[in-house]
C-alpha cells in the first residue's frame, strides 16, 4: 500500500484585520486611502472605476506592475454630488462612462488611454435630497442592453413616495424614453 500525504493550503491574511478565512483563501489589500469608496466596476481599460461619494469623484485604480497592488489612483472625474452608480457602454471603440449623482445621471466619453471623461451629457434628472441619495446603475442584458436601469431610494424611511422615489427607472443608453 502506497500512501502519500497532501496537504491543505493554510489560510493567507495579510491584512491585520480579524478575518477567518476558510484554508486554502487569501486576502490582501488592493488599493489604500481611497476614503469612503461605494461602487467599483471594471472599466473598458482594465482598470478598477470607484465613486467615493464623500469627496465627489470617481477614480481609476490600477495595478501597473501585476503584482496585486495598485500602484496608480487617478481621478476620472471630480466636482460631482455624492456620485454612487457606474455603468460603461462601448459600441466599437467608443467608450460611455455613466455616472449616477444624487440628482442626476450623466454620459461622459470615457478615454482608455488618460483614464479619464470629459464632455459631460446629463441623461437623466432626478430628484434630490432625503435620506436616500445613493443611486445604482446597471444596464440591462442582450438583448435589451441599450437600457438602463438606475435605482432610486426614498426620500424617507417610512412614507408615501412622489414620482421617481423608491423605484428603478429605465431608460434608453441616449436619455430617452424614461419609464419608471
């Protein structure tokens, strides 16, 4: 009889927080001193897309070198009022940033190379104010994937809503044709 030992791989926490990880995980920290960052989706370029709504910008994150640990924070695009949603679209090489504001969602060109948007098109207003003033962005799949999906909470904990409060809105890529 031919016995051979395996062994498990331990659990790798390099964090100094008090996690238990089953073995076999890991956890290590990405990126540092974002502030109070809320959404993060990958980019057309790669890199990570962050609002901090705290500071009004949305960031890129980047892991320059591969070895786990973005070395480049930039920021996207700044001035904006409690940014929390994000959404990109790209038809061919032309890339769309969306970003959800507390009173409005805006296009932006998104440029692989800089990192950055410009040319800013508000798509969508929405009311502003209230307890609730995140709001999330999702397009929708194949083969409806040229609408937008955009989440708005209430203005209160417990009350009777106006219009576009406590519901998902949808509308066209362009801003048009918004449904609640």
């Amino acid at each position: 009889i031919h016995t051979s030992s395996t062994s498990t791989p331990s659990a790798v926490n390099t964090t100094n927080f008090p996690l238990k990880l089953p073995a076999g995980f890991s956890v290590s920290i990405y990126a540092k001193n974002l502030g109070d960052p809320r959404v993060m989706i990958y980019g057309p370029d790669g890199s990570l897309l962050v609002s901090v709504p705290d500071q009004g910008k949305v960031v890129s994150v980047r892991d320059i070198n591969g070895d786990g640990y973005a070395e480049t924070i930039s920021t996207v695009a700044d001035n904006l009022k409690n940014p929390h949603g994000l959404a990109t679209r790209c038809i061919d090489t032309t890339c769309k940033l969306y970003i959800a504001e507390e009173d409005q969602v805006a296009m932006y060109d998104y440029d692989n190379a800089t990192h950055t948007a410009g040319n800013e098109i508000k798509i969508v207003d929405l009311p502003s104010g209230g307890r609730h003033v995140t709001r999330t962005l999702m397009f929708m799949p194949y083969p409806n994937d040229q609408r937008l999906l955009i989440s708005v909470g209430s203005s209160c904990d417990v009350c009777r809503e106006t219009a576009q409060r406590a519901m998902i809105l949808s509308v066209n890529a362009d801003g048009t044709d918004l449904k609640p």
